[in-house]
C-alpha cells in the first residue's frame, strides 16, 4: 500500500483540520468585509464590538464543544441563560440581594442542572438530546414561574458592573471631533477570554480532558481502554451546564434584565458555533479555540448582512442557516476525502 | 496455589436471562506459558473472558492471581490495575486519538498529560516493537493491522501479568501473524503468561504450550500440546468423534446435466472502485471454484465487484452469454446471483429483526416494493429453512441478534438459498464459526452444486477450498496471477503460486 | 399453582414488554387524574357555534382535535428517525414555509384580498410540493452527504421562518374565503371537529401503505443496518430520502390544519415547539430514538398522550409560558421509567421482594 505519499490530510489530525478551515475562513470572511463594506469594519471597536455582546454566546458555546466532543448534545443552554437570567434579576430587584449572591445563584443553578442532565445521561443512559430537550423546556416553563413579565434591573450595585468598561490600550480610534476615543471591553469578555483559556488546557493536557475525546471517539473503546465512560459523559454535562450558568450570568450583565424570551434560540447558536468551529456532531473532534472563531464568525457574518443594508430580521436566520449549510458540507466533503485517501 | 501460577479460576458462574454461559468452570494461567482457550462459539470462551477482565461479572466462583490473592474484578480498569491486559478482535482504541495517546491514556498518573514524554516513549516502544507507525500520528490514518499492533503495543508496555489475545490475528495477513507470535514468544520469555484465543487450529500448534477446552458452557479439560493430536481437539471440541472431515468431496459426485459447459456468468477486464485490478472471471453450471489468496490480496473485492456491491467502474459482464449490466447488488440479484458477504456482522445479519425477516428479506426486495408477502407466506418461508438448514432458533419471531453465529450465518444461507438463485457466492461463510457447522455449509455447497447451481466459495482455510472447489482463481496483490485446477489442486502449489515462484 | 402463577408472569411480562404499554399506561394515568379532579372532564356536549352549527364539544373533542397535528407529524417522524436514527427538528419552522406559501397561492400576495385567487386544493397542493421539496432538502443532507439528521435539520429550523416570512414579504395576509376556515374547526352540519376526519384519512393512508407496500420492512432493515440493506437490493439514500419527503407532505397536511385555525399566520409563533412534541410522540411509543424497529401505531397514540398531557395541565389552570416546565417533569419521570438500566434494577428488586415473601411463607 502506498502510504509513504503523505497528503495534507494525512499528517494533520481530524481536528487541526477543521480548525485550520475555520480560522482561515474567518480571517478572509473579516478581510472581505473591511474591504469591501469598509466603514465600521475598520475600527477595532466593531471588533470589540462583537466579543461584548457575544461574551455569553462564547462562553455556553464552549461549554456545548465539550459536550459534543464527548459525543453528546445539551439543548438546554439557552433555556438555563434565560433561567439564570431572571432568577438573578428577581433576585438583586425584588429582594435587594447583593451581587456575590447573585453570582453564586447563577452558578447554583449551572450546577444543579449539570448534576441532575449528567446523572440521566451519564448513569441511567438516557438519550441527551431527550435529557436536555425536556431540562430546556422546564427552564423556559420554570423562568415564567419565577416571573412573568420582563423587567429592568434598577440595583445600583449591578448597574455600575454593568457599565464598567475595561479599556484597551492602543485601540482606540480618533472620532471626528478629534477626541480620542478609547476601545473598550465589559467585564464578561473577560470572563469569557479566561474560561476560552482555561478550557483550551483543560482539554489539551489534563487527564479529564483528553478523556472527553476519547469517550467521543468510541465509547467502547474508551471503556476497554481503562475509562471511566459514565464519570466522563457526567463531567462533560457538568461543564456545560456550569458554562450555561455563567454564560447566563454574562448575558444578565450584558442585557440588565429578566425576560423568559431571552436567549431564544441560543443552544441552535451555539451548537451552530460549534460545528463552523470544526466540532463534529459526531464526537471526538474538535476545539476550543475553534469554537471561540465560530463564534466569532458567526456573528461577524451577522453583522455584515446588517451593515449591507439587509436588516429585515429574516435575512439573520437565512445567513446563518446557510452558513451552518456550508460548513456541514465542508466537514462531510473533507472527511470523505479524507476516508478516500485512505482506502487507496 | 502453585508457585508458578499467576492466575486461577475456581468455579465460574456466569447466567444471563434464558442462558446458563458458564458452569463451574475453571481455568489456571502459568509464568512464561502461551495457553489457547478453544471451544466452539457460544462454548463460553468470550464470557469467560469478559469475566476475567470485568466486563461481566460472575455470578460465583474465585479468581486468583500471583502475589494479590483472591480478587474482585468490576470493570475494565480494575482488571488493568491488576496486571491483566486484553487485545480484542476488533480495534478497541480510538480512531480520532493519536497512536502515542491510545497506548497510553487510561493509565497514566497525575492529571495532566506530558506530551513530549508519552510521545518519545510510544516512538521508543514502537521502534523495539518494530510497529510501522509514529506517535503522533492519528490512529484513524493507520492500517488495521497497525492498529491492531499498537493495540497489542500498549498491553505490552502495561507490565502485565496476564496477557488476552482474543482473536487478535483474524485480520492480519500472513508476516503480521508472523510478527505478532514473535513478539508473544518473546513476552513468554519475560514470564508474561498468555491467553490465546483462536479459530485458526494451525496458529494454536504453533506457539501454544497448553489448551484448555471448553463446550456448551462447561470445562472439558486442560490438556499439553504434545499430548492433544488436532483430530482430538476438534473431537473434543464438538464432545463427538469427528468423521475424518477430507472426504465429504466425491461423497455426492457433481452435477451431470447436459448444459453443464455452459458458462453461467462470465466477467471481463471488471473492475470496482474498490482499487482491483481488472479481472477476468466465469463460472460454469453446477461448477464450484473459489478465488484465493492472502488476506488483503482482493479476493472479496472481487466478487464484490460481481455482485456490484462496490462500484463498477469498469469490464463487461454477461450471463448464459448475453450482456447485462451489474451496478448494484439489486441488478445482481435479479439476474440470479447470490452473495453472502464476508463481515457477517456488518453486511449480514439485520440485527433486530425477527429470523422470518432475515430469511425473506432478499426474495421480498426482488419481489417488489409493492408485493410485500403475508405473514403465512413469510413463516412457510422461514420454517422450511429452518427445518432445511437445521437452524436453532426459539421461534422464527427471534430476532437474529440471540441467535449464535454459526446459525446467524445458516439464516444469512437461507435468505439467499431462498431466492433460488443460479450462482452463489459464499464469501468467508465458516469464519467464526463452530466446527460443527462449517462442516454442514460445505456439504452443503457441494449438494447445491450437484442439483446444478454455481458456486463461488472463499475461505481463509486452504483446506476447506481444496475440500469443496473444482478450480481455484489465485491472487495476489489485487491481480488475478493465476488459476489452478485438477491435479494441481495442492496446497503446495497454491502456496507457491500465491508467492509467486515459477516451479514447486 | 405454580404454573399459574408463571402463565400470569409471562402474561405481565407480555403485557409490560408490549409498546402500546407505555402510551396507554400514561393514558389511563391521565384519565384517572382528571376523574379525580373533576368528573366532568369526560362530558361531550352538542353545542351550536357562533354560526349556528351544530357542534360538539368538551375536553376530549379538544384533545382530539388539537392533537392532530401532532398525530399526522409523529407518522412522518417515526419514518424518520427509523430510517436514519435521527429526527427532524425543523417540522415547526416548515409548517411555517408550507402554511406561508399556502397562504401566498390564496391571496395571491395580496394581504387583504377580497376572494381567494386560487383554489384551495391548488393551494394545498402548492403546500405539499413546497413541504416536499424541504424535506428533501433535509433528506439529501441526511442521505446523500450524511449529515446527521439533528444538525441538518438545524439549518430549516434556524432558516425557517425567516423564509416564510420572506415568502409573504413580512405581511400576515388573512384568507377571505370561510370555507377555508372548515379544515381548522367544523363543517356546517358536521358536529365532529374536520382535524378528525383528516388525521383518520392520513392514518388510513398510512396503514394502506404499509400494510401494501414494503415500506415499514425497508425503513427498519435500513435503520438496523444500512450495509446489509443494500446488499439485499435496498437503496438506503433512497429510503432515507423517501422517509423525509413523506415527512414533507404530513407537514403540509399539518400547515393546512394549522394556518385554517386563524385564516392566517404568525411565523414566529406558529407550530412553534411541536417539533418538540413530535419527536416526543415516538419516544413515548417507545420507539427507539437510535432508529431501527418502530411501531407507528404507538407513535400515533403518543401524540394524543402529549394533547392529552397538556389539555390536563390547562385545566389544572396552568398558564401556557409555563406548561412546558410541567411536561418536561412528565417527560422525564417517563423516559426515566421506560430506561432499561431503571427497569433492570427495578426487576431485581422485584425479583428480591417476591424471594422474600416465599421466604416468609
């Protein structure tokens, strides 16, 4: 057999692969758009821009990479954002909590969900997309009962975190006045760059981590090969779950109030984040950095077909919808020629 | 416990819902002894291995082992930590991992991965081990049998005690069988004690010191090599005195009708995507012949390619001496070939359908999508092969996945039995499969072939082909080198045509 | 004795293994509940409407006429996941596009037209090519590049209504004709609700095609195992494909039901979350989610479970943002229950019970 011709695909491992199509894509995607729409696209603050109102979106999206890398799908993110989100806001507005309570309320419930989704999954082996379709439909259920109507949050404490804004130096742009604007970044970008991080080393070098993908990879295997399959199955809901509850607590400081329609649609987003980041819904394949891209260039395209004059809100879903299309294509087309590659 | 003993078994207990596996069974492992664990299939030789290794757990009895006394043994990682290590049939290491990280996740200490160090220590491992693979590569981009070797590389580097090889050569080819029984001669030299399991009755003679034999779930005995001639082990291995098995051929004769010149199905320069070469192939009326060849040499391609289940993308194929085309298998079906694919498992059985399903699946798609058969129609069907082919089946409603693997094959037999069809193709039909029953399809070969059909039969067993077929395709390298037939129907020059010398 | 005593523990034993246990068991669960709550629930009345015709009505006229849409999606979904081991989750947002185009081919792009400019059956049949059409969308994702089913179907679901949207320009036109209106409520003279007689057509189509035709033999066999199907001369992509655009025309059905309930649309609400729903219907009938074996008559009868579930809940005055969070309690004590690991345990103590008590004896 001729395996001594080695392609691209050969030396490089599934995930590198994928990675690698997703950054060049949202790099030339950027490109494309500060040529051609030039405008805002030019400021480092649209950049800036995306991350603050994205900062939940990265983190649940991060959260959801561990759990499909491990094979599995949590469909209940956006419902625990949303969850988290009005508990925190009746929370901090009708009982005049602090915002240490609040945080640790936002977390509970993270918890508490990962707990009670990764004990179906991991150890009564139910389906997780059945777990977490009914744990989204009961947080959206549970976020009406805990209040109805949305409201604003009017707690001074949490409104001056709200507007903290950190500055980034060197990145700020002279306006046509010629003050010298700052660039600015809110606090959950921050929050979302260190779990990026984090998450990035937990699952490159520890134990814990390297477990997730093989689990992913094959289940079988993974128990033959000495590992714990249902422990795994149950930490990666665990993150995802925790990450959901962080991410809501994020979107809460981006946003300022409880409403059940928050975070409509957001598990789609960020299992759509995913994938452009070159997890595969298989399992076993995947990456954070990728998924912090995908995320990034997901809402970049968002952000171009609004500045392109588009605005009508269908345009959105049917960008989005086609994006998701054509990287589901990309990854069926590599992977099958890689397969083919193979075989010869 | 004997001094030189690493591992004892006591009265093993295994029951499953319906089925009592093992019974009282028992089973004893020496330092540096290579011990084969034969049976039948469904004798109880995977349960008993699964126990070992704690996927199952018994329901009664002691295991023992060297210097740790009794021990409890729940699940996969407790029997590693015990210093028993298993190499499966199937690969079981993950495809999207790196060869350095299947050899050593699962095992190592503290919680972070030091890549530079299991790297270079996988890239020593492999180098002693002569295994042609590096340690960051994606295992997925190796070869089975690489896979299978870097599988075998992480049970060796454990420092076990206890090594199972659970049929780990039916996917290697010769000089990989070769490699593998080198490399478990030399850990019997550093004292490692081994269990073999295997179909392949040569391979045990070969490097094995000790045979254990188990039958219908209980221990027939233990026995040394020197002392078990293979015709006793097949007896006892069957719990019947075996009528010598070379001579079902001649016992029928063959079929004698006018037409049997008649060239059935005839190939030219055919090939399939499957990467063959192209081919020429006919098979005559009531003629048995079979393509040979190492593993990997593109035997099953072949007939792959005539039954159009790779894609055809080159040749002419006609049957009775018109022209047809073939580009699936439902093109072949309905010009009367049948083809019973090698990997039972994956292209055969559909595993949760009833036994009358299974049987009636290939007549029904070739009787139409709009046809569908009645019930009573189906179980007529099903009852008279399962009378015909003697199938052990609770009821024809069992789904197929109970059944053990020689009668899963027999149902797989009569579906394509089923459609009547002018040329079969058997293809691997007595792998894995007990004694008992490869005897059963090869007679039975030879009956179809009596009342005039055509068949095409392949198996790894050399014997087996000598046994059955009138004329031999021999391959090498996915090229057709050559055809034998008559008096050169020898295991000696199959052997060198294979190899391909000019004179034997 | 004793062999009575194991005639009836197979009996059970048949009796709980069978599929139509669980849907049934969760039937009769609710009935009781509602009997105890209020006898009343079960009354039917022959009432007239606003436009003076007879009609039926009570609880269980609305759970079986509220549940049809939902009956006529789980036959379509229990094909799909069979053949590919997956579902569809974009069965909501495609109601939208076939109930947008339906309404499209009636007002003519017109949002307030005085007459329908086209007939109704043009129209459905327009709904019916449009439902096609995106379900083989989905099913060549799924077939042809071998997507899984889940994620292919994101791409409608997240596109979904943004196109039906765009199909009537962002206009929610409303349909003049009242004999559209017949297909979402009653015929003048009928008492009996439409969407019963249309779920009764579709299931006897059904029943027709799979008791005539291979199909249900096919999608199992292709759903087990897709390489030995296609040895026996099954076309899996062709199967998988068929079962999505099968798919298709029962969400045209549904689109119809659903856009004659109010004469027009709202895409962002409409058939929202019975997706959901759907694929919740064949895992009460306990059809495997992993595809192979199905029962689509179990399939049927969970979707009236679910209809049933939430009428229940309404009239425990349950508001309709939080219903879900009940259900999802209901789903999951039932998928819990129905989950081999908790039945096995549930057996051996069982098992230890009745050991103990002969004991005892």
């Amino acid at each position: 057999m001729s395996r001594d011709k080695k392609g691209i695909f050969d030396k490089m491992n599934d995930t590198n692969l994928l990675l690698t199509i997703t950054i060049v894509i949202f790099f030339l995607m950027y490109l494309g758009a500060v040529i051609f729409q030039g405008g805002g696209f030019t400021k480092p603050q649209m950049f800036f821009n995306i991350l603050n109102s994205n900062a939940a979106l990265i983190i649940t999206a991060c959260g959801m990479s561990v759990v499909m890398i491990t094979g599995g799908i949590d469909i209940s993110v956006g419902g625990v954002v949303a969850l988290v989100s009005m508990c925190c806001a009746v929370y901090l507005d009708k009982h005049n909590g602090s915002i240490i309570g609040s945080v640790f309320i936002a977390i509970g419930i993270g918890i508490l969900y990962g707990l009670i989704q990764g004990f179906l999954v991991a150890y009564l082996d139910i389906q997780p997309f059945i777990v977490s379709l009914a744990g989204m439909f009961f947080a959206r259920g549970m976020t009406t009962i805990v209040n109805t109507a949305p409201f604003n949050v009017a707690n001074e404490q949490f409104n001056a975190l709200k507007l903290t804004r950190i500055y980034v130096p060197g990145m700020g742009t002279t306006n046509k006045k010629g003050i010298y604007v700052p660039a600015y970044v809110e606090i959950g970008v921050i929050v979302a760059l260190l779990i990026v991080i984090l998450l990035f080393v937990v699952l490159r070098w520890t134990k814990v981590g390297r477990n997730f993908y093989a689990v992913g990879g094959n289940k079988q295997s993974a128990l033959m090969l000495g590992i714990n399959v249902k422990r795994t199955k149950f930490y990666s809901h665990m993150i995802c779950s925790t990450l959901a509850g962080i991410g809501g607590y994020v979107y809460f400081l981006h946003v300022g109030s409880g409403s059940a329609s928050h975070a409509m649609g957001m598990e789609m987003n960020a299992i759509a984040s995913s994938i452009i980041g070159g997890t595969m819904l298989t399992g076993g394949v995947g990456n954070i950095i990728g998924t912090f891209f995908g995320v990034l260039s997901l809402s970049t395209i968002q952000n171009i077909v609004s500045s392109a004059g588009l605005d009508q809100a269908w345009w959105t879903g049917i960008t989005i919808a086609a994006m998701l299309c054509i990287f589901l294509l990309i990854q069926s087309v590599v992977m099958a020629q890689k397969k083919k590659a193979l075989k010869n | 416990m004997d001094e030189k003993k690493v591992l004892e078994m006591k009265g093993i207990d295994k029951t499953f819902p319906n089925v009592r596996a093992l019974r009282n069974v028992d089973f004893s492992l020496c330092e540096g002894e290579i011990h084969a664990l034969m049976g039948e299939n469904g004798a109880g030789k995977s349960t008993l291995i699964k126990v070992l290794t704690g996927v199952y757990t018994k329901d009664a009895g002691t295991i023992t082992l060297k210097g740790k006394g009794e021990v409890q043994i729940h699940s996969p990682q407790d029997a590693q930590k015990l210093g028993i290590s298993t190499v499966y049939q199937e690969i079981t290491l993950c495809p999207n991992l790196t060869v350095a990280e299947n050899m050593y996740i699962g095992r190592t200490e503290g919680a972070l991965t030091n890549w530079k160090k299991i790297n270079e220590a996988a890239d020593k491992l492999l180098k002693s081990l002569e295994i042609p693979a590096t340690a960051t590569q994606q295992l997925s981009n190796c070869s089975i049998a690489v896979q299978q070797m870097v599988a075998i590389a992480r049970a060796v580097d454990m420092d076990c005690k206890v090594l199972i090889l659970d049929e780990p050569t039916s996917s290697l080819d010769e000089q990989e069988v070769e490699k593998l029984f080198g490399l478990m001669r030399d850990l019997k030299k550093r004292g490692v004690g081994i269990i073999f399991v295997t179909h392949f009755l040569d391979q045990v003679y070969e490097v094995c010191d000790k045979i254990t034999v188990l039958r219908d779930g209980g221990l027939v005995g233990e026995y040394e090599i020197k002392d078990l001639p293979r015709v006793q082990l097949v007896a006892k291995m069957l719990g019947k005195e075996l009528d010598d098995l070379s001579d079902i051929k001649g016992e029928g004769g063959t079929y004698e009708g006018k037409d049997k010149d008649e060239k059935i199905f005839e190939a030219k320069d055919l090939q399939s995507n499957a990467g063959i070469k192209p081919f020429d192939f006919y098979i005559k009326k009531g003629e048995v012949n079979g393509f040979t060849g190492l593993l990997g040499s593109g035997r099953s391609e072949c007939v792959r390619a005539i039954f159009g289940a790779d894609r055809v993308i080159n040749g002419t194929v006609k049957m009775h001496g018109k022209s047809v085309k073939i580009n699936k298998p439902l093109d072949a079906m309905k010009n009367g070939i049948a083809y019973l694919p090698e990997d039972r498992k994956k292209d055969g059985i559909i595993q949760d359908l009833s036994v009358r399903e299974n049987i009636v699946m290939a007549l029904q798609v070739l009787t139409g999508f709009f046809k569908p058969f009645s019930k009573a129609q189906q179980y007529a069907f099903a009852d008279e092969y399962i009378k015909k082919l003697n199938i052990k089946t609770a009821s024809a409603d069992t789904p197929i996945k109970s059944l053990s693997g020689g009668n899963q094959q027999k149902v797989i037999l009569a579906r394509w039995l089923l459609m009547h069809p002018e040329y079969l193709i058997l293809d691997e039909p007595t792998r894995g499969i007990d004694v008992g029953t490869k005897v059963d399809i090869q007679k039975l070969v030879l009956e179809l072939a009596k009342e005039g059909m055509s068949v095409t039969f392949i198996s790894s067993e050399t014997d087996e082909m000598l046994r059955t077929c009138s004329r031999l395709v021999v391959m090498r390298d996915r090229k057709v080198v050559g055809e034998l037939s008559g008096e050169d129907l020898t295991q000696n020059k199959i052997m060198s045509t294979i190899a391909g010398e000019s004179k034997s | 004795m004793s062999k009575t005593d194991k005639n009836e523990m197979s009996f059970v034993k048949k009796l709980v293994s069978n599929q139509l246990f669980i849907p049934i068991m969760a039937l009769l669960l609710l009935a009781v509940i509602n009997l105890i709550n209020d006898p009343g629930f079960f009354k039917i009345t022959l009432g007239t409407n606003n436009a003076g015709n007879p009609v039926l009505s009570g609880y269980l006229i609305t759970i079986l006429d509220y549940g049809s849409e939902l009956g006529i999606l789980a036959i379509g979904m229990t094909l799909v996941t069979a053949a590919s081991g997956g579902q569809d989750i974009s069965v909501g947002a495609t109601i939208a596009i076939a109930g947008s185009a339906m309404l499209r081919v009636l007002c003519g792009g017109n949002s307030r037209p005085t007459e329908i400019q086209a007939p109704i059956i043009v129209a459905f049949l327009v709904a019916c090519v449009v439902g096609m059409l995106c379900g083989a969308f989905n099913g060549m994702l799924v077939a042809i590049f071998k997507i899984q089913p889940m994620i292919a179907t994101l791409i409608l679901f997240t596109a979904g209504r943004s196109i039906a949207a765009w199909i009537n320009n962002n206009e929610l036109p409303i349909v003049p004709d009242p004999k559209f209106a017949y297909f979402g409520s009653f015929i003048p003279g009928i008492p009996i609700p439409t969407t019963v007689f249309i779920v009764i057509a579709c299931v006897i189509v059904i029943a027709v095609v799979l008791k005539f035709t291979n199909l249900g033999l096919y999608t199992q066999a292709v759903g087990i195992n897709e390489n030995s199907s296609r040895l026996n001369g099954i076309n899996p992509t062709f199967i998988k494909f068929l079962s999505f655009v099968i798919l298709g025309i029962c969400v045209a059905v549904a689109a119809l039901i659903k856009v004659s309930r109010l004469s027009t649309i709202n895409y962002s609400v409409i058939a929202k979350d019975i997706e959901m729903d759907a694929i919740l219907a064949v895992a009460l009938g306990g059809n495997a989610l992993s595809g192979g074996k199905f029962n689509m008559w179990a399939s049927i009868l969970g979707a009236y479970v679910i209809q049933f579930l939430t009428t229940t809940l309404y009239k425990f005055n349950v508001s309709s943002d939080a219903l879900a969070a009940y259900k999802a309690v209901v789903v999951i004590l039932l998928v819990v229950f129905s989950a081999p690991t908790v039945r096995d345990y549930m057996a051996q103590l069982s098992k230890k019970f009745t050991n103990s008590k002969k004991e005892v004896a």
